[in-house]
C-alpha cells in the first residue's frame, strides 16, 4: 500500500496528504476547485477553540432549536424537509443525547493535540497565517447560560483545558473593545485565531514540495475498491479520466455521503449551514475600536477574529437547510448588527459576506480511519470543529492507514511462505 488517494483539497485533505506525505506513501489529492480551501476552509470564524469543544446532543440544544424555529434571524434555524437523510440524521443526533459529556471531553482531548501539530507544521513550512495567540473568550449575558458554561469548563477540565471564570470588570481587562452589559465569561488563554484559508493554500503549497500531486478543478464522479485496489473516474475540463490507487481516503466534507455510498459505507454527514462577515477595517478608528482577543457570544452564537491589522471575521449561526449555499441578507444582517453593538466604532461600510456548509456527524464527531474494504478511510465530518481538530485526525487517520500497511505487508508476507513450501 504505496500510492493512495486523497479526496477533497480543504483543510482535512490538506492536513492528511501531509500527514501521509510525511509517512512516505505516495499521494495524488483530487479537489473540485482550482486552489485548496475554496468552500468551508475558505472564511470560518477563525478559532482555534479547544474552549469550544462541547458537543451539541444536550436537551438545551433542542429546547433552543424549537424555541428559534419561526425566527428567521434565529442563531439555529431548522428548515424541515421531507427528506429521510435530514430526519435520520436528527433521529441519531437525538439518540446521542447520553453520550453528551464523554464526546465533549474527547472532542477537547482532540483538539488540545491538534495544536501541536498544527503549529509545528506551520513553523516547518513558513505558513503566514495570520496566527494570534491572544485567547479566546467566551462571553454570556445571563445567569443561566453562565451557570451552564461552569458546567461544560468541568467538563473540558476533565479533557485537559484549563478555562478560567471572569468578571464583567475583568472581561473588559481581556479585551477593551468589548461594549455591551454581560453577567460574566469565561477566558481560554491557550486558545488562539488565524486565517484557515491560508493555512489551508500554504500546506497545499507545502505537499507539493513534498511530492504529492494535486489535480485541481476536478470532480471526483465515481469510485470503486476491490480491497487491493481504488479505482475512481474523475472529470477535468469535460473530460472522464480513471485512476488506480491502492487506497483512499475521503476527506471531501459534505460530499463525503455520496462517495462513502459508493464504498459500501454509511457516513451520514448533514451539511449544516454557517455564515460570516469580514469586515474590512480600512480606516484608523475601525483599526483601534475593533477587538485583539477573539470572543464567543453565546446568547448569539457568535464568533470573532481578528485577522491581522485590517480585518476582522464575525461567524456563527446554524441553518439546516439541506446543501444551499445562498447567502441571505437576513442571516448576514445579525452579524453586522452584532459589530455595531458590541465595537460601536467599527464601521460596517465594507464588509464580504460568505456560507460554507460544515459537515455534521449525528455525534458531532468526526469519521476518522477505515472504512468496511481494507483500504478505504475515512477523515471527514468535522462539523464548526474541522480548524480546530484538521491535524490531529489527520495524523490519527495517517496512522490508521500505517497500520494497515503492516497487516496487508505480514499478510502477503504469510502467503509467500504458503507458496514457497
């Protein structure tokens, strides 16, 4: 097992070609677009959040849903459909209600790791990404939502994350900027922010060099495996072309269903809908007024980076919506309304509005390793986490595929020494 497939060029199939790359096997990763990290990769919140690894299967998590069901501007927004994926995948999100804090601590487990790879790869590569180290605070305007956020820092404690309480007077400590009335937070200092995108185009840039090859602008249409051997048709410029590999490993977000169909295997990813702004800070008092530490609002849903000196990432909500990727004012406008509250000197004039579609696993947790044929895996389904936790399971599912090269090598090894006596 020498020659394996990547598919999908954001930041899971990024992280893994490296990872692999850096394993020695051969690799050709398949993207639909022209560079990596052009769909969810492309303009996230930003956070590196261990801080953020609570999982959603919590009954307040449905309470809420069904409270904000008739709210467009709603930070959860369902839109029912009469589709078997979208009731199947809410019917398992519910089953997963008992599994709550056993996934939230080894999500915080997951993502502690991941920044340890993820910076040393990005100091080994030269990779500019715009990489603050400022913390990450979370902030809450109520009593109940604080006593709650107590519970999930135990919780994150447990996976090794230390989070500390503050006051509303040491809130504005951490971050000047902050304007608005709050009952207290919670500050993340070894969370930190960056451009994901960047990150993203500069390991792309950084396999290459390792050898990897990219084909871009493709489109991966069919896949097959014999359990010895890949075979996937792929279009490019409207032409069919077929490759053989000797394995492959999925990590191509929402599109991962389809294709892990066609292996003979069930990932029931749910694209889950998220918006974000980036404001352009083009003048000198946007610059000054707009906030250094990256923050949370919960009673929002909301998330903020800044991104180097002029510009600044507003991202949050969840929409389910089926894979729509339209861009509705009415889901723009609460981002925009959140910076006029919250840093009043901020302009708004300027600003880029975007959705991505995260892909959600019913736990929350990502399908990371094999898959049912010996040589097809799995490193996809992320959710709002894939930043976060890309290197980590990039170097878990790199290992998966390792160990699998030494059972097929002991295996082929056993057989010789059949045939030979």
């Amino acid at each position: 097992m020498k020659h394996i497939a990547v598919i999908g060029g954001g930041i899971t199939g990024v992280t893994t070609a490296y990872a692999l790359a850096q394993q020695g096997f051969s690799i050709t990763l398949f993207e639909r677009h022209r560079y990596a990290g052009m769909e969810t990769s492309y303009a996230n919140g930003g956070q590196l959040s261990a801080s953020n690894a609570e999982v959603w299967n919590h009954w307040s998590t449905l309470v809420k849903g069904m409270k904000w069901i008739m709210r467009r501007d709603a930070p959860l927004l369902f839109h029912p459909k009469a589709s078997w994926h979208q009731w199947s995948w809410l019917t398992e999100f519910v089953a997963q209600l008992p599994h709550y804090e056993a996934n939230t601590i080894y999500t915080a487990q997951l993502a502690i790791a991941a920044r340890d790879y993820l910076f040393a790869w990005a100091q080994q590569e030269a990779i500019d990404f715009d990489l603050k180290r400022e913390g990450i605070l979370h902030i809450y305007r109520d009593q109940a939502s604080y006593q709650h956020a107590a519970k999930v820092s135990a919780l994150l404690l447990k996976g090794g994350l230390e989070r500390r309480a503050v006051s509303p007077a040491e809130m504005r400590l951490i971050e000047p900027a902050l304007h608005g009335t709050f009952h207290g937070g919670f500050f993340t200092e070894s969370d930190s922010t960056g451009d994901i995108h960047k990150f993203t185009y500069g390991l792309s840039k950084a396999i290459e060099r390792l050898g990897v090859q990219t084909i871009y602008d493709c489109n991966v249409t069919s896949i097959n495996t014999t359990g010895e051997r890949v075979q996937l048709v792929y279009e490019k410029e409207s032409e069919f072309f077929s490759q053989t590999a000797q394995a492959v490993v999925v990590c191509c977000g929402t599109s991962s269903r389809e294709l892990a169909a066609q292996l003979g295997d069930r990932v029931n990813v749910y694209p889950v809908k998220g918006y974000s702004i980036t404001v352009n800070l083009d003048d000198a008092q946007s610059q000054a007024s707009a906030p250094q530490v990256s923050l949370l609002d919960d009673a929002t849903k909301l998330v903020s980076s800044r991104l180097g000196v002029n510009r600044f990432r507003v991202a949050g909500t969840a929409e389910f919506n089926g894979y729509n990727k339209d861009i509705r004012a009415d889901r723009i406008q609460p981002l925009v309304d959140w910076v006029a509250q919250c840093f009043p000197g901020v302009s708004t004039r300027q600003f880029t509005p975007w959705a991505g579609l995260r892909p959600m696993m019913p736990n929350m947790l990502p399908k990371v390793g094999a898959g049912k044929a010996p040589n097809v895996f799995y490193n996809t389904g992320h959710g709002h986490l894939g930043w976060t936790l890309s290197a980590a399971t990039a170097v878990l599912v790199a290992q998966t595929v390792v160990a699998a090269r030494e059972v097929l090598a002991r295996k082929h090894s056993t057989q010789a020494l059949r045939q030979a006596a």
